[in-house]
C-alpha cells in the first residue's frame, strides 16, 4: 500500500474523527499497529484558523510520516489555499473531506453534501491537486442518499483529476450511521478506477477487515468508531490479516499501562485543564463493556485534575486486575456503539466552527 511516493508498513489506517483524533490519539494508534492516520477535520475558511482547537490541530510533532491532514470546506480557492497552508504547516498528504455527513457541515455545503454536486466535486479535487506537491486523496461516502449512489462518478472525477488514493465509506449521506454499510458499491469503486481504494464503515473486528477486503478487493481499510476505546484493535487486526489467526486482547494491567500513556501525552497536548475534560469522552470508551463501568465514568468524570483522573484510573484498573477480569475481545464488542451518532455529528460540526 502506497499513497504517491509514501510507502506505508500495511494496510490499516485510523479514520478521521472530529474531537478524537488528535495526536496523542493518532500517536497511539500507530504505535498499536495502524499503518497510516489521517488528522482531524480542519476547515478550510481562514478566519477560523487563529483559534487555539485550529493552532493544535497544526502541530504535528512526533508522528510518523506521512503526515496526513484531512480539510474541509465548499470553495475550491478556499479548499486550494488551506492544502497550501497545511502543507506549510507540515502535511505530506492533504485529504479532502467529502464524507462527513453531519447536519453542520452539510449546511454549508461542505463534507458529504458536495456528492450531490459533481461540478463542484471536480473543481475542488482539481484546485487542491494543482495547489500542492504532496499526494492529494479523498474521502467520500457511496453517494447523496441510497437511490442516487454515485460514487463510481466521483472516483473517475477524482482520479481524472489526480488524486492519489480514495476512501470510501459504506454508507449514503442519507444513512448518517445508521443501518448498516454495503460493500457492493465500494467493490464498484475499486473495478472502476486504478489509484488506491480503502474501504469504510462498520469494520470492528479482524474478521469485518479480511471480509470487507475480500469483498470489494479494495487495497486497505479504515477505523473508525470501533477503535475508540479499543487502540489495540489495529495490531488486532495486522495480525489477523497476516496470519488467519488472532491475537488475545491486552491483559488489564497492559490496558492500565497503555491508557496512563495515552493520558499524560493527552494532557501535555491540550493542557491540564482542558485535557482532564476532554479525556473523559476516552476513558468512557475504555471503560465500556467493563465491570463497574458506569461507577468509574461517575468518578471519572467528578475529577478536575490531571492527578486525581490518573489516581481513579489506577484504582479502578488495579480492582479490575486484582479480580482477574479480561478484556473482552474484539469479537465481542465488534457491534458495540463505541460512540452516539448524534455525538459524532456535534463534534464534527464543532470543527468547522472552531
């Protein structure tokens, strides 16, 4: 699997999640097996990019190449002059968004509501692709809503145009997240166009991730959702695809070890106040599907400090641990919400208004 001269070690990514996938998130995720990480949504209008959320968005410091940063927006001048700035800014890879289906984003005619305008389509993946000497890809759902599915058109649009790899989410914008996501149209896809195809939507276990690339031969895949409280699925999965056989969820006392990490480096990216607040949103993840779990996100959530968070946390693994509980694996919480449709949209909306 490449992305124009980016070769990358395999074929899993972490898929760009408004309010989730910041850097120590995206850091981590890596770590745990994810080949490639695509940054969170950043908006294209420029007087929204003096904001603090904005300003933390562009540091990229630690990740592993390629730095990839996924824009948003509805005017290809606009769109151009962001993809210029980010690569700036550090981006080895610029992504366009066209799949978010959130009502705030729509409203502006950004994300997935620019599949209803093919025009429009062409003109953005054109202006990006001429504003920059970094791999150009694009991220886009199967179509307006399930009677109008034109992805198959928007990828020879955008690989006429030169873009260098094309996700595809399973699902209309229509859908939002509802029901569940098809494949045929993604297969569709990959027999219509010769760039790089990764497949999205739905995928929460190693066994979702072999059938999805069985299924639509595309080259890679993508997660979402189910990685939010389960990092270690990418490894998960790494090891599935490459074996046929799976790994056994990390021990509790790995878990604990894992999300301390994840919490001192979420803390030193937002900073302490900031960071004990937007952690909670992870450590409800993590906790899902555990003993006490609605115990601990009480606690949780009643700290104001980066200490006392740390010190429920380790409590309340160290009793988990101490009672000899395993972590459930991945086949059993693939169906599990790891996060409200309606939360997803809030967050996504925030990040064109931030």
């Amino acid at each position: 699997m490449r992305i124009g001269p980016h070769p990358l070690p395999n074929n899993v990514a972490v898929a760009p999640m408004a309010g989730v996938t910041d850097r120590p998130f995206r850091q981590l995720c890596r770590r745990l097996g994810a080949g490639y990480a695509v940054s969170e949504m950043v908006a294209a209008n420029p007087r929204l990019r003096d904001t603090a959320k904005s300003r933390r968005r562009l540091d990229h410091e630690g990740e592993p190449a390629p730095v990839a940063v996924q824009i948003a927006g509805a005017d290809p001048t606009q769109m151009a002059d962001a993809a210029r700035y980010n690569v700036a800014h550090g981006a080895q890879v610029v992504d366009i968004n066209m799949g978010c289906p959130a009502k705030k984003v729509c409203n502006v005619a950004a994300g997935s509501a620019l599949l209803s305008n093919e025009a429009l389509v062409a003109a953005i993946v054109a202006a990006v692709v001429r504003a920059v000497d970094v791999p150009v890809t694009l991220k886009i759902r199967t179509g307006p809503h399930p009677g109008a599915r034109n992805a198959v058109a928007i990828a020879r649009i955008a690989e006429d145009a030169g873009i260098a790899a094309l996700t595809v989410h399973g699902r209309t914008r229509a859908c939002l997240f509802g029901g569940a996501a098809e494949y045929d149209t993604i297969a569709a896809v990959k027999r219509a166009v010769r760039i790089p195809v990764i497949a999205n939507g739905d995928i929460g276990c190693a066994e979702d991730a072999a059938a999805v690339l069985r299924h639509t031969g595309a080259d890679a895949v993508m997660i979402g959702r189910a990685a939010q409280g389960r990092p270690w699925i990418f490894r998960e999965i790494v090891h599935y695809l490459a074996t046929g056989t799976h790994l056994p969820p990390p021990t509790v006392a790995e878990a604990r070890a894992l999300i301390h990490a994840h919490l001192i480096e979420h803390y030193a990216f937002h900073g302490e106040l900031q960071g004990v607040r937007t952690a909670r949103k992870h450590l409800s993840w993590y906790a899902q599907s555990l003993p006490d779990g609605e115990a601990f996100r009480r606690a949780m959530c009643a700290t104001e400090t980066p200490a006392a968070q740390l010190a429920v946390v380790a409590v309340y693994f160290d009793r988990l641990a101490a009672a000899g509980v395993r972590l459930p694996a991945a086949q059993e919480r693939a169906t599990a919400a790891c996060g409200t449709d309606n939360q997803y949209r809030h967050r996504a909306g925030e990040a064109l208004a931030a």
